[in-house]
C-alpha cells in the first residue's frame, strides 16, 4: 500500500509541474499577445480602445473560432470543466487530448480578442487533459487515472491563484474526489508543484493584486449577512441565465452562437468596456476603490449577461474569473452604499469587494470551503474569516434555496446531455422508419406472389 501511495504522489507531483506549466504557458500567451496589440502595451488595456474596435475585437474572434469550430468534429467541440465533469464522472474514458489543443488555442482566441471568459477554467481542462494522456500511456487503473486528472486540475488551479490549498478542496467539492488518505496526498502533492511553478513564474500574486484587509467592526457583520445574501441571488440569476442559454441555443451551430456572443459583448462594451477579457484589471480598481456606483452597477449586469450568453453557447472560455468580477462589482457597491450612511462601517478599502468575490465563486461553483480556504490564502489574514463565512454559507443558503442543489457546471452538463440525447433519439428513430418500410414492402410483395 505505502509502494502505490508512493507511486501515486509521485505522478501527483510530476502532473502538478506539467499542469503549472502549462497553464503558465497559457497565461503567458495570453499576456504576449495583448502587450503586443493593446494600447501603452498593457495587458487587459481593452478600455483605452476606440468604440468600433471594441465592438469588432469580440465579433470578429468569435467569427474566426466559429468557422474553426465548423470544420472540427462535434466530439473536439466540448472543452472546459463541463467536458472533464462529463468524461471522468460519467464516461469513465481518459480526456481526449486532442480536446485539449481545442481548449488552448481556442481559449487562447476567444480571451485575446476581448469576449467574456476566463483563462482558468481552460487551465483546469488542460491540467487534468495532460494527467489523463499520463495515466493512459503508463497504464494505470481507472480510479487512479481519474485521480491523476483531478490532481491536474488542482495544479491547475494552484498555478493560477497562487491557492494550493483552495485548488485541493476544488477538486474534492467540483470534482467531486472522495476525501480518504490514499487519494488526497497525490492530489494535495500535485497542487504544492504547480502553485511551485505559477510563483517561480508570477511572484506571490499569479492573479491579481489584493490589498490589504481588515473588517473594521464586528457591527458590519449583519451587512455580511445581507451582502451574502445578495450574492446568491445573484449567482442563481447568472446560473439560470447560463442554462437558459445553453438550452435556446442547443440546436445551434457554433457559428450563430459563437457570433452572437461576440455581438452582445461588443454591444454592451460599449456602456462597460471594463467586461472585456479577464476583467482583472477592473477588480484591482474595485478594490481600490476607483470605480463609481454607476460604473460598478454596469460592470455587474453586463458582465452577467456577457457571461451567461458565451458560457451558454460554448464559447471555449470558462466562469469563475467572470464571476469573480461580479462578486467583487457587487461587494464593491454595496461598501459604497454605506460608506456615507451606515454609522459602523470603519472596513478598509476593497474589503466588501474581496468578501463578494469569494462568496459568489462559492455559490455559482457550489463550492462554499474552497471559496473561504482561496480567501484565507489570498490575503493571508485571518481576521477576515468570519465574515467571509457569513457571506459564503447566506450566499449559499439563498442560490439552493432559488434553484436547488445545481452549480453553474452541472446546469451547463445536463444541457449538454439533453443535446445527445436528442441526437440519439433521432438518429434511431430513421434507423426504425427504414427497417419498418422495407418489411411493408416485402409483406406486400409475398401477397402479390401468393395471388
């Protein structure tokens, strides 16, 4: 037992490197290519861009990935957390890497040319892709090749956050690993490795810069309590609307869906241009708190309504940078709100908005202990984590109480498998329709002959 719990921890650390490299290879990528054509060379800059380019950027990355996506087969067109939900837990098959390539330069496109989406949910796809393609070719068991691939996508998530802990909790509330001695030391292993590679790389930040925080009085807890429940309906709407998407477009080729995407980002980046992207840069403003009411309050909806509609029709991107951004539009708001009014507040800035981000990644992903372990490690302060707690478990308690036991990755699954479903049900029913005429035609023959 101790010889395979070494042989595991051992592939745990060497799919950690291979997954922190890559998704650093990824973000690196992704930074090269908007130094080299956004204004002043800064990356995210997509809010110095003229009106009509902000508006093609989108449309016309999405056009160029929709017509890639109409010569590739529909088996390469799922990519991202849903497509590794789907394979691991319900496939029981290893990850196509060839789905994979899809995800890294698709992804690559979508992100580059300013839709709403995100860069970690491609990475987790990768990191898991890559320990999947290790497992096949040394062999090993189901089980542990699916282990291999969930501890790819806690190094993925370790590289990208600079979280490792949080990155082992995702896998065991996303990914759904059962929590037992054997299975979370390689996982645990291979998210130190890649949380390794995303420091030695971007330093102690890999994502964004957090301030420090403090919470001011323990009189602000009941707004906790509020904002917390704010942030899950919020959540509930964006999971509905991302469902409700996926199921108007699921007959959809790419090139209307992914088209339209671009076309609602463009549209509404004309009111918020801070959406487009990643949107990281504007949550470095939000906790500075640099941003008004009115802008907060656009960035949130349309950020939402961005979102929804690129996640809802399979755009190559994923969701929990995107709802990053609204926790912390909300969060950030609501400080605003009672900055002049409410007596108790003495929070230091940003606090409302890191509290909010925190909290609505718990509610849309349904993963409420890997949203407060990424809060502790963000900001390494303890002090914060009582009302964070407030925050996550009333956010959770309002989304389950809105639409039940579902995270934004389950709704966008059974979606998809209500699509080949459909695909199944007609495909047999022609089979049936030419197996019944050509009996008719020969009953009606013998009676000709027997005449």
């Amino acid at each position: 037992m101790d010889k395979l719990l070494l042989r595991i921890s051992l592939l745990g650390a060497i799919t950690g490197l291979m997954a922190g490299m890559l998704v650093t290879l990824f973000r690196f990528s992704i930074e090269r290519l908007q130094i080299y054509f956004l204004p002043d060379g800064q990356v995210g800059n997509y809010e110095a861009l003229p009106g009509w380019l902000q508006f093609l950027l989108p449309v016309c990355g999405a056009l160029v990935l929709a017509l890639i996506f109409e010569r590739l087969p529909s088996g390469q067109q799922t990519v991202g957390i849903v497509h590794l939900l789907d394979y691991l837990r319900f496939r029981k098959q290893r990850l196509p890497f060839s789905n994979a390539l899809v995800q890294f330069f698709g992804g690559l496109l979508v992100i580059v040319s300013g839709n709403s989406v995100d860069r970690e949910g491609p990475g987790v796809h990768l990191g898991a892709a890559t320990a999947s393609v290790l497992g096949w070719k040394i062999k090993l068991t189901d089980d542990d090749s699916y282990l291999l691939a969930a501890a790819g996508g806690a190094g993925a998530i370790a590289a990208a956050f600079n979280t490792p802990l949080a990155g082992v909790i995702f896998v065991i509330e996303v990914l759904r690993v059962r929590y037992a001695i054997n299975n979370i030391v390689p996982v645990i292993v291979a998210s130190v490795a890649g949380a390794i590679i995303g420091r030695i790389v971007y330093g102690q930040s890999p994502a964004f810069d957090v301030p420090a925080l403090s919470i001011g009085s323990l009189a602000e807890l009941p707004v906790m309590l509020v904002m917390g429940v704010f942030i899950g309906v919020l959540a509930a709407v964006f999971i509905f609307a991302v469902q409700y998407t996926a199921r108007q477009t699921i007959s959809w080729r790419p090139l209307y869906g992914f088209v339209l995407a671009g076309v609602i980002t463009g549209v509404l980046a004309q009111w918020s241009p801070e959406i487009m992207g990643l949107s990281y840069d504007a949550l470095s403003r939000i906790f500075d708190n640099d941003l008004g009411l009115e802008t907060l309050l656009l960035l949130l909806f349309a950020k939402l309504a961005a979102t929804a509609v690129s996640i809802g029709v399979r755009l190559p991107g994923g969701l929990i940078g995107p709802s990053l951004v609204m926790g912390g539009a909300l969060g950030g708001f609501i400080e605003l709100l009672i900055y002049n009014w409410y007596p108790y507040y003495a929070g230091s800035a940003g606090f409302y908005a890191m509290i909010g981000m925190v909290a609505m990644m718990g509610a849309v992903l349904r993963a409420p202990l890997a949203a407060l372990v990424a809060l502790i490690e963000l900001t390494g302060n303890l002090n914060i984590i009582l009302p964070g707690m407030i925050a996550v478990v009333s956010g959770e308690i309002a989304t389950r109480a809105l639409i039940g036991d579902v995270s934004a990755f389950t709704a966008m699954l059974k979606v998809q498998h209500e699509r080949e479903a459909r695909q199944e049900v007609v495909e047999p029913a022609s089979v049936v329709d030419e197996d019944d005429t050509s009996v008719k035609d020969n009953a009606e023959t013998g009676q000709n002959n027997s005449a």
